[in-house]
C-alpha cells in the first residue's frame, strides 16, 4: 500500500492478508416413516461429518433454531437446515436444507388370482393401508414397479412388496393351481393320467367327479 498526498507519494507498506475458506455442509432430502396415527417408526439422522472440535453448528427446523449439536434426529416431515462455524477462523457457511417427507408403510397385501385355472396364469398384488411408491417381487425374481405378474406356472410363490423409502416390508405366499382340459386313458404313454398341477404337498384337496348330466361319478 502507498499512502499519497496529493502528488507526494510514501514509503510503501506490505500488509498480510489471510483469506479461509468457508465452510462446506450439506445436507440430502430424507425421509422418515409414521403409522397412521402419525407416530414415528423410523426417524433420520442428519449429520455432517464434520469435526466438533473445530466447528459449531446450528441446526433449523421450518427457519427456527432447534439445536446446537453435532446431529440432529427429524422425527416429522418439513424443512431442515444447517449453518456451521468454524471455530478457529470464525467462518460460517452457506445455510444448506433439506426437505424431510413422511411415508406410511403398507399393512396388508391381497393376492388376486385374474385367471384361475388357466394354462397362463396371472395374478394382481393390491397392497392397502399405506401411501409409499411401491416395488414388487416375486422369491427369486427381479423387482418391478408393475403389481401384476404374468405367464405364471403351477406352483407356489412368494410375493415381496416393499416401497422407495424402506418404510414397507411385506410378503405373502400364494398358489398356482391348473389342470389338463382332457386326457386320454389309452396307455398310450401320452395324457394317460388326469392331475392338479400346484398343489402343494400339505394340501388336503377332494376331487369330485361329475358326468355331463351332473351326476356324481
């Protein structure tokens, strides 16, 4: 720096300036989850990472001051933020947010079987007493966004339904039963026997027998 008057300049002087860096914090959307009542089955826990021996904090809950720790625990939805101070250069950061949204999980899942007894068979998972964004999957299948599943065997599966925000864990066993529409007993090797496919081995199934006029074979 030069110091001057009028046309007379002084002796120059060298002055150290420091410049720190701001703090960096920031903060992602979360969410929590509620039963129905709005009681809190699982919180968030916001944390920065930062070191508290070398910085404060401030965290805001909907613009107001809730807390001066480390974390903060949001245990229902709206918007959070955090402002930190870094104590050695008194800096202070950018005020970060975050937007915290409540699910509900599902409480029940209803298998609907739309073509019983078909050679292709198809079934539509109804889950109710929820409001999450929901997955589906059959043991040992992809997940999918779809809640039917199609060109099912005989057999017995296994549905999992699940949401975007981990707040819903649900399954259900269902089964796939079919029959041949004919047979030919002529010991010909080929549709020689009549049978149900899918039947579980447990299941204490009755076939009545019938002729064309409804008499009971």
């Amino acid at each position: 720096i030069t110091p001057l008057l009028d046309s007379c300049a002084g002796n120059p002087i060298i002055i150290q300036v420091k410049v720190n860096p701001l703090p960096i914090v920031t903060i992602e959307d979360a969410v929590i989850c509620i039963d129905k009542d709005g009681n809190v089955i699982r919180n968030h826990v916001f944390s920065t990472g930062l070191n508290t021996a070398y910085y404060d904090f401030e965290w805001f809950y909907e613009g107001s001051l809730v807390s001066n720790a480390s974390t903060l625990t949001a245990n229902q939805p709206g918007t959070y933020a955090i402002k930190v101070t870094n104590t050695t250069t008194n800096c202070v950061s950018i005020l970060d947010s975050a937007l915290v949204t409540a699910t509900i999980p599902a409480t029940s899942i209803e298998i609907i079987q739309t073509e019983l007894f078909s050679e292709i068979a198809s079934v539509e998972v109804i889950v109710s007493g929820g409001n999450g964004v929901y997955q589906y999957q059959l043991e040992g299948g992809s997940i999918q966004n779809n809640n039917v599943f199609t060109n099912l065997e005989s057999g017995t599966y296994i549905v999992y339904v699940t949401d975007e925000s981990n707040c819903t864990s649900l399954s259900k066993s269902f089964t796939i039963i079919n029959y041949p529409k004919f047979f030919t007993p002529n010991n010909d090797g080929i549709n020689d026997f009549w049978t149900i496919a899918g039947l579980p081995t447990d299941f204490n199934a009755q076939i009545t027998i019938f002729d064309r006029y409804g008499k009971l074979i």
